[in-house]
C-alpha cells in the first residue's frame, strides 16, 4: 500500500557566474580521471537489439552458454559511488576472508554499460546494479541476473544551481535537469515528484525551447554533473553520493529535496549475482552473503570510519577528499536544510545513507509498477506484460540474505525496522 502526503578560466577551473564558488584544478583533475563516457551511462544501443545481440550472439537464451568461472574468488566490480559502501567494506575489513573466500581488490567500473557488460561476460561475481537494470537484463534479454540483497537505503538528492534561485519542484519548469541513468530510481522518484508538481518531463535535444511546464531529462555521468552545474550547462541533476555533497561543497549548489525524504528508506543500488552461480555453488553464495551482511552493520554504525576509508584519504575507491564523503554520508538535519527545506519529514528517522540488506518485496512491486509510468530512452514494451508480483518473487532470492541476517543482526538498528513484521513493509511515499 501506498501512502501519499500531499564558463572556464585561464587556469582551467570551472567557476560559477558568481565566482564564488571554484572547482579547483585537483578537484576538477580528479573528476576527470573517473569521467565516464555517455555512452557507458546508455543501455539504449544495448536495449534496441538486447544484451545477447551486443556479445555476437543469436538470441537471449545463449546465455546459458555463459558458464561462470569455476573458481571461488570474489570479483567485485563497481561504480565509484557510495551506492558500493557495502562490497567494499566486505573486501577492506576482510569480511570475506573471514568467511574462508579470497577475493580480488574490487575493480573500478567507470560506467553502467561497461559493469554490465563484464558482469554479463563473466568478468565479476558480484556486483552493484540500480535496482531497474536487473529488472532490464532479466525480462528484455534473458540473462539470469539475481538481485540477493539490497545494498542501502536512501544516498541520492536533487541538487539544484544557485542560478536558477529554484526553491521547489514546482519552480523547475523549462529547466534542464540531469539524471545518471534512464533505468534508475533517480529517474523514477524525480519524474513522480515532477508528476506532482504538475510538470511534464521530455528528452529533448538540449538546444531545443521548453515550454514552461516542460523538464528536460538528459543523462550525464556522476563526475560531470558538479562542474557542470557550476558553469550553468544544466539547471539540476540528481545522482547519488558523494556527488550531490561535492555539488554542495565544490559547485554552490543547494540540495533541494532528498530522495530518501520523499520515499522513505528506498532502495537505489543493489547487490546482484549470477543466478547460475547461485545455483551452482550455494555454499559459496551463503559466505558471500554472509560478508555482505556483516558490512551492512559496520557501514551503518561507522559512517565516519567508512567514509575515510572510501575516500581518496583513505584506500581511495571513491574520487573525493574525506570531509565530502563523511557529508554525503553523515549530514542529515533540519537545520542545515531548512531553505529550501530538503526534509519535510523528518520523524522518518533516516539517514542521508543508511545500510539494510533485506529486499522487501513492497519495493519490487512498487518500481516494477512505477516503471510503466517513467520516461525513459529506449524500446520499453518489455515493461508492459510484466507483473509485478511475479517479478518480486522471481528476481529477487530471499534465502541466503535471510541466512546472513540470521547470523549478523545489528541490522536491527537500522532505520524502519519493525520488531514485530521485519520482513514486510508498506512503501511510503510523501510529494
């Protein structure tokens, strides 16, 4: 059930139009080195002929000609971005070796694309997927993706340039505003917010005349949002950590709502395998899970600690310097967000970012249905038949996550945990 309450300089730095607020050329540097190409942000190449007909092959169900590797190292592939807290922690405080399983330093993916690719191809066991792409790759190309648990709650915002003096949703009517990725709950909550607020979203070229109800939707890369907001190329983007703290700290710009305000403790990321893999090796699965599990714990009650380790002052998995990190992962109160207020409910009790692995099926069902009613790039009559009942029961594998929680259960203290029914929930939604 759902409840709904009503321009460069000589040095090469981007500044603002005021020219308060810098990039500085290491920051900017920095971005750059983890730029992702557009197209690795676009599975709408992959979706027009399928992810089958991108590898050389006849038809989707030549996927089970794909055999994982037989060996039992742990391959994390993932994006730099606090959606991947959990699976880095594992590997950093050794949870996996904890568990009897080796595992290779994770991989930096600097794309939604590429992570895709090398996790359909066998390249990485374990990874992090917004929560719609496994829904893309199971139900429009066959491959046998399993979501196994969530990898947080919440980490995502919409910021907003001081340019554009936007204090609601309402106000972003003939604005360009960028979204890291057509199949992302960023996408779904901005279009139902904008929904709400009684503007229409297109995908326009950027160039194009806006009527006045009307918001542009472009996809950009993470790294290039802030830069791009301080030299005013786009009005707002939404994304996940760290990158709307880095638009605050390093772009000028103000956090207009967060999303974990507006559908509380959603999910964004979550943690996915190989459902061969699944199958073939449960023992291995379980340990897998079991570690996952126990990061979600110490991430939830070590932010701090997590975010140095994550930052590039730490063991550098993510692009930013520690004190953006430890905002993007600890900075949640009414008095710093209260113009405009970015948190309208805050008896919700959630965090910027919190960490809870179970996969509740309410939220399945609820993206599934959403989807139907969001613009996106692409062929999307894949979408049309699905049920969502059934998509919250075949994508998702509840079994070994439930195990793991069994084991690890400081869980229990994240955010919306309720003692008497923890494994069911009703999504709450406040536009």
């Amino acid at each position: 059930m759902i409840f709904r309450k009503d321009k460069k300089t000589p040095s090469g730095s981007i500044v603002s139009t005021d020219d308060d607020t810098t990039l500085s050329q290491e920051d900017l540097d920095y971005l750059q080195k983890y730029d992702m190409d557009r197209r690795d942000f676009m599975l709408d190449v992959l979706a027009k002929g399928g992810l089958a007909a991108a590898f050389g092959m006849s038809s989707a169900a030549s996927w089970a000609s794909i055999q994982p590797p037989a060996d039992e190292v742990v391959r994390i592939g993932y994006l730099p971005i606090t959606d991947a807290t959990v699976l880095l922690v594992a590997h950093a405080k050794g949870f996996f070796a904890e568990e009897g399983l080796k595992s290779e330093k994770p991989t930096l993916i600097r794309g939604w694309s590429p992570l895709v690719e090398g996790f359909a191809a066998g390249k990485f066991n374990l990874v992090h997927l917004l929560k719609p792409i496994p829904i893309w790759m199971r139900y429009n190309n066959g491959f046998p993706v399993k979501i196994m648990s969530w990898a947080h709650l919440n980490g995502s915002g919409l910021v907003v340039g001081k340019h554009t003096k936007v204090k609601s949703f309402s106000e972003l009517g003939g604005k360009q505003v960028a979204v890291p990725y057509w199949y992302s709950m960023h996408n779904i909550v901005l279009q139902m917010a904008l929904r709400h607020a009684g503007l229409e979203p297109v995908i326009k070229p950027q160039s194009a005349k806006l009527a006045s109800n009307e918001v542009n939707l472009q996809i950009m890369p993470p790294p290039d949002m802030p830069p791009a907001l301080a030299a005013r190329k786009i009005d707002a983007f939404i994304v996940a950590e760290p990158f709307n703290a880095a638009g605050e700290l390093l772009a000028g710009g103000t956090m207009l709502r967060f999303t974990g305000d507006i559908w509380r403790n959603h999910p964004c990321c979550v943690v996915c395998m190989n459902e061969q893999r699944v199958k073939a090796n449960p023992e291995w699965t379980q340990k897998v899970m079991n570690a996952i599990v126990k990061a979600q714990v110490y991430s939830q009650e070590n932010k701090k600690e997590v975010a140095k380790l994550l930052s590039r002052d730490g063991e550098r998995y993510l692009p930013m310097k520690a004190n953006v990190v430890e905002r993007a992962m600890t900075l949640y109160d009414e008095q710093t967000y209260a113009k405009p207020n970015a948190i309208n409910n805050p008896e919700w009790g959630s965090g910027r970012i919190d960490f809870q692995p179970w996969p509740f099926p309410s939220a399945t069902k609820l993206i599934v249905n959403e989807l139907k009613n969001t613009l996106v790039g692409g062929d999307t009559k894949f979408m049309q038949g699905l049920d969502s009942e059934f998509v919250a029961k075949d994508l998702v594998d509840y079994d070994f996550v439930k195990t793991a929680m069994n084991k690890h259960q400081g869980w229990k203290d994240a955010p919306g945990y309720n003692a008497e029914n923890p494994f069911e929930r009703e999504e709450i939604i406040s536009l």
